[in-house]
C-alpha cells in the first residue's frame, strides 16, 4: 500500500516506467505459463511413446517365447521315443530309461526351460524330467499343474500360466518353489480332461524378467506385467511374483479401460506418476511402467524457476528504479501526509475519550455540569440519548476479572471493552437509544432510553438480548460476562443513584449460584432487616477448632455463612470479615500461648477473598484454613506420625505406575484433606509428596534403562510419566545426561 501511495504522489514518467514493467512482467508470466503447460503434455506425449515402444519390445519377447514353447512341445510329443511315454501301457524299464534320457537331454540344452511333464492318460501317470520312472497322478506333487490339465481347452493351448512350482524330493530340478510359465499341449483339448496324452512344458521366469531387467535400467521406473485378473506375472522384482495389485486404484483403471493401450497420471504412495500399459492379445496380459513424474517434469521446473526468477528480477529492479526515481517528490509529501494521519488518529480518538469522560462524569456525579453545558455537549459530541427522558442501566461485568487483566494489556483491555460495547449497543439497538460507558473498572455500562417503560412490559425481550450479547462476547471476544439491570428512574441526571444500585447488586453474582442476570429489583427483595452477626456460633466454632474437631468447625463456618444467604451482600461480606478477623486472633494466639508457629497474612487472605467470585472459592479457602490451624494443633499433641508416613509410602511404592497419583489421591487413601497431609508431610520428612512420587518414578526409570532394552517411549508409561516433552528435560534436569546417554554408559 506504502509503494502505491508514493507512485500516486510521484512524477508520471516513474509511473509510466512502473505500469509498463508490470505489464511486462504479466506478459511474460503468461505467456511462459501457457508455453511450460504445452510443453509438458508434449513431454508427456513423447514419453509415453517410447514406454509403449519398450513394452511392446517385451511382448514381442513374450511371444517368442510362446513360440518357442510351441515348437519344443511339438519336437516333444511327434518324437518316437517320446511317443511311447504319452501313449503306451507296458514299457520296459529299458525303454523307459532312453526315453526318459532323452527328455532330460532336451530339457538340458535349452536353459530357458525348467522342466517337461509327460502325461498319459491309460495309466493316468506323468513322466518328467529329472525322474527315472513312472509317477501316478494321485501321488503327483505339482497338484496345480493337474488340475490345469484337467481343464484344458482350446482357448488355452499355448497361453503362458504364470504360477509356482513346489519343491520336490529334493532333487536337483525341484529342490525349491521355482516361479514358471506353463504351457500345455494336449491331443483332443477341445473336450476338457477327454485326451490321451499332453506334452506340459514350464520355462523359467527370468525369460520376461531378463527383458523388463534389460529395459528398466533405471531403478526409479517399476516395470511389470499382470494377468487380466490383477495378479503380477512378472516384475523387475522377484519377490512380486504372483502377487495380487488389483485393488490399487490405478490397477483398476487399467483393468476396467476401454482402450487397449493408453497412460493417465495417478497418486501411488502420495507421489504423482505417469501408468503406461499395452494390452497383448496374444498372451492376455498387460504390460505397464510407471514413471515418477518428477522425472519428467524435472527439467521443465527448473526451467520454470529460472522465468520465474528472472521475472522477479526484473520486477524489482523496476520497483526500485521507479521508487527512487519519485524519491524526491514523494518525501517531502510522505512527512506532510504522515503528519495528517496522526493528527486524524488522534482527533478522533481524543474524541471518543472525552464523550466516555463526559458520560462517564454525569454517572459517577465527579464533574458537576450545569443543564447548558450539559445540552450543548451533547449536541457536540452527538450523543443519542435523551436526558431528559427516562432510562435505565445496564452493566455488564467480566468475569474474573483479575485474570483478565494478567492476560491483556492495558490498551488491548480497553480496546476489548470497547468491542463489549459496540456488541451491546447493536444488539440493543432494535428497542432502545443507547450509549456505551467504558467505567475503568471490571465492568463497562449501557445507558438506555426507555420512555415506553418497556423495563416493565417487555422483561423477557429484554433478557433475551442480554442473552446474546453474552453468548456474542463469549464466542468472538472469549470474555465470560455477567449483567445487572437497574430500576427506572426519569432521567439520565438520576443515573448515579442507579449506578450505585447496580454496584451494590453486583456483588450478589458471589451468592447466586449459575446466575448471569440479576435485577435490581429482585434482589432489593431480601430481607431488609438488619443482620446480627451470631457472636455465639463464631465462639464455638474458635473453641471447636482449638480441639481439633475439624468436622465440627467446618459445619458452625458452613452454617453462620449460609445464614446470610437471606440477606444483602453486605451482611455476607461483613460475616466474612469477621470470621477471618475472629482466625487472625486465634493464630495469634496460638503462636503466643503454645508455641505454634502458623504464617497466616490477615491482609493477604482478605485481598485474596475478594479476588474470588463465588461463594463455593471463599468457602475452600476458609475450609482450607481451618484444616491447617486444626493439623499444626494436632501436631503438638501427638508427634508421631510413623503409621501415617508408611501408609503413605506404601501407596506411592504400589502406585507409582498409575499416572494420576497426586497428593489428592493419597489424601482420599489415608482420608485428609490434600492441603494438609501435603503440609503435613513435607513438614515430618522434609521432602514434598510430589518430590517423593518424582524420585520413585525416576528409581524406577534408571532400573529399566540399566536392566532391559525396553523402548524409553514405553519406560516412560511404565514409569507413571505420560508425556515425554516433560519426562526427557526432568530426568537430564535430575542426572545431568538424557536417558539415551544413561543407557549407553
């Protein structure tokens, strides 16, 4: 915005100089943008040619091959000698033995093959290779290749049947599972399991796998070929044989294509790739490659990166040609238009400041103005609100309110209260004329106009909207609120007696338990007679916790506390006052007459008690406090605490491991409250329960460092610890070496 700004102000040849390289700039984007994309689909294009070239070199190999086994399997079965396997009954072993001789022979010169089966159906046995007699069918161990003869037909003479031969007796040839692919050839297939004899031909995998090895040279390509079914037949890797892809989505897409060759791009593994594949109608196979496609395009982004670079360079060198040549027409200028903005700023904001000190004074009653003044300042500032017409108040008071001040800045607080504001007045805005006070304090107030007395006829529209103003606050500010609303009076001159009211009322969101909303005039319904403060009950209550009945003590503070519940909050914040003035004498006389020493600040337990909202936070500290001075009584009288600190540590031995052990887990096991068995404990043992737990834990951690090769993620676990951000900096914190080193040394 600051470089437009200086350009408006500049001479018009910089601005011609800057527009022009802009556009020079846009063009050349573009241009290089439709040229990079052209560029790409050709490379794709060309790409996929030469893939499909080499794939289509490996099914031309593929069908040599089934050429190949043509050949032999027909050598085989119109050999005389051969013959007599497939077709007679009773041979002698003589004949037997050269025919066999002479099947190994065959099997010998040509590598490629792995092994021969013969099978003749009037003894339904199988001769093969690298065996010296007869094997019936029933105890044959290459059940597959039974089966595959069994449901033999002339639709799949000659195709190759890609699967695993299972070892056998140990023997040279079968002596492991060996990948192959079978070709049969039987005398009648056209009628499967009707033929007299068939000639079963394996040839090894490495055939195709030799041609994808020789073509791949590179290993970021995966070359491999499927069945119609999704299954590998042959891969560069051997161990992939067989395997089953077809629920890989791009698998799928091939299987289900209506061409038979073709590419596309698809995500495998998260990584863009090019699939290539070619149908073979011959062999009923597939074969495909895919091509990461950052191999492809690697050229073109660095080409890519270097327009884009040069573009930029260019751009800036125009920038700054154009910023320096308006330099010293736009500075001059820069300092006069600053200067006016600042004076804008603070203008307007000088002007919000004195309408909130304006408003602000007439409700606090602290700058006494006369009704001219009053009238005149009004149509100054062009303040809504009618004076002179009825109002009402509404406060509305942020909720912990001191940790609110921890969090935010002075500035950013007002300007917070500030949005406080501007969402009640919005939202009040469809019944009332409003204005918004800022009263420094926890709390912000809305003036409304209410010459209807709607205050009156519409008390439920009225809480609706307050309703959600603290639902909007709550959910685009994260301000938790509370809201008081005054009586009427007849005009906004009477607001501070109302102002005052609502002060008063708003202390009672410390009695009222779940309340949001408080009406004056509901709580102005409490009894008005005087509270007396119970002077007896506050006796017994000092005298039962000199004996150290804690049950008693709490029940007397319970009960002289909810009996001025019925009352304003002034006889509840009396109470209080008093009953932590009669606990400062009896410290203090505690200290004095039997030798007790008990820290206790009056002045910073009463300050602490007013920083807390509810009724149940005032109750848990006094409780609290009573529970102390009763345990530092009991301590003097009965010193030996043995039974106490073994229960406890028979606790932490057992519960190490558990990771919510705290000291409010071993409070409710021996039945005390946790501040005072905590207080109690580190008092007999020095150590803190805490400090304990740590150092049991981290006993246990070293042990299985030292003794096991346990992973340290579950040591942890097993330790108690649950998070390894906190359990690595303590235990170098502790030893002075991470748990890694530890181990090691």
């Amino acid at each position: 915005m600051f470089i437009f700004k200086s350009i408006s102000s500049s001479s018009y040849f910089s601005k011609l100089f800057l527009y022009f390289t802009i556009t020079v700039v846009i063009c050349v984007l573009i241009s290089s943008s439709i040229l990079f994309v052209n560029f790409e689909k050709a490379s794709v294009s060309m790409i996929h040619s030469s893939i499909k070239d080499s794939l289509n070199q490996i099914s031309y190999s593929t069908n040599y091959m089934i050429d190949t086994a043509k050949v032999l399997a027909l050598q085989v079965y119109y050999d005389n000698l051969l013959k007599k396997l497939l077709q007679f009954t009773n041979l002698d072993k003589i004949d037997i033995k050269f025919a066999l001789d002479k099947l190994n022979s065959i099997n010998n010169t040509t590598s490629f093959v792995h092994s021969i089966y013969l099978y003749n159906s009037n003894i339904n046995g199988f001769y093969i290779t690298g065996e010296t007699k007869v094997i019936d069918e029933n105890g044959f161990f290459d059940k597959e290749a039974l089966l595959l003869l069994k449901e033999q037909t002339t639709n799949r003479m000659f195709k190759p049947i890609a699967r695993s031969i299972p070892a056998y007796n140990n023997t040279p040839v079968y002596n492991d599972n060996s990948n192959v692919y079978t070709f049969i050839y039987t005398e009648y297939p056209s009628n499967p399991g009707h033929f007299k004899s068939a000639v079963i031909i394996n040839i090894h995998d490495y055939w195709v796998r030799n041609i994808i090895d020789s073509i791949s040279l590179n290993t970021l390509y995966e070359v491999f070929v499927i069945n119609k079914k999704g299954v590998i037949v042959s891969s560069s890797y051997k161990d992939k044989m067989l395997k089953d892809i077809s629920h890989n989505s791009y698998i799928e897409k091939i299987l289900t294509a209506d061409i038979p060759s073709g590419y596309f791009t698809d995500d495998i593994n998260g990584n863009k790739n090019l699939i290539t594949y070619v149908n073979s109608d011959s062999t009923g196979w597939i074969y495909i490659q895919v091509t990461p496609y950052k191999i492809i395009t690697e050229k073109i982004d660095i080409m890519r990166k270097t327009v884009f670079l040069t573009v930029l360079l260019i751009f800036i060198a125009g920038l700054v040609m154009s910023v320096y040549m308006s330099r010293k027409l736009y500075i001059p200028y820069k300092h006069v238009n600053e200067r006016l903005v600042l004076l804008e700023d603070e203008k307007r904001n000088n002007f919000q400041l004195q309408v909130q000190q304006f408003l602000r004074n007439i409700v606090l009653n602290t700058a006494p103005y006369s009704d001219e003044e009053i009238e005149k300042t009004r149509q100054t500032f062009n303040i809504n609100l009618d004076f002179n017409k009825p109002v009402f108040l509404v406060m509305f008071k942020i909720k912990y309110y001191h940790e609110f001040c921890d969090k935010n800045k002075s500035k950013d607080r007002s300007i917070l209260k500030n949005g406080i504001l501007n969402i009640a007045c919005e939202l009040f805005e469809s019944l009332f004329v409003s204005e918004g006070i800022d009263m420094l304090e926890g709390h912000v107030l809305v003036v409304l106009n209410d010459p209807g007395l709607l205050i009156i006829t519409e008390r439920q529209k009225i809480e609706e909207v307050i309703k959600n103003v603290i639902f909007c606050v709550g959910k685009y500010l994260d301000i938790h609120l509370q809201c008081c609303i005054s009586s009427t009076d007849s005009s906004f001159y009477e607001s501070p007696a109302l102002y005052t009211e609502l002060v008063e009322v708003s202390n009672h969101f410390v009695l009222n338990k779940g309340e949001s909303i408080l009406w004056c005039e509901e709580i102005n319904k409490l009894s008005p007679s005087e509270y007396i403060f119970p002077v007896d009950k506050s006796n017994l209550l000092i005298e039962s916790i000199k004996l150290g009945n804690a049950a008693k003590s709490k029940e007397l503070y319970l009960n002289i506390v909810n009996s001025t519940l019925e009352y304003s909050f002034n006889a509840f914040n009396t109470t209080i006052l008093q009953l932590g003035l009669s606990l400062n004498l009896l410290i203090q006389s505690l200290n004095h007459y039997k030798s007790i020493s008990i820290p206790f600040n009056f002045n910073g337990f009463i300050t602490d008690i007013t920083k807390k909202e509810t009724i149940e936070e005032i109750n848990k500290m006094f409780l609290d406090k009573i529970d102390y001075i009763i345990s530092n009584i009991t301590e003097t009288n009965d010193p030996k605490y043995d039974e106490l600190l073994e229960q406890v540590n028979i606790v932490i031995d057992k519960e190490y491991i558990n990771p919510n052990l705290s000291v409010q887990m071993l409070a409710d096991e021996v039945k005390m409250s946790p501040v005072y068995l905590g207080q109690l404990y580190k008092k007999l043992t020095t150590k803190s329960i805490h400090d304990v737990i740590t150092e049991k834990r981290m006993e246990k951690a070293r042990e299985l460092l030292k003794d096991t090769y346990i992973p340290i993620s579950e040591i942890l676990i097993k330790c108690g610890f649950t998070n390894k951000t906190y359990f690595y900096p303590l235990f170098k914190k502790v030893h002075g070496i991470t748990p890694v080193q530890y181990r090691k040394q």
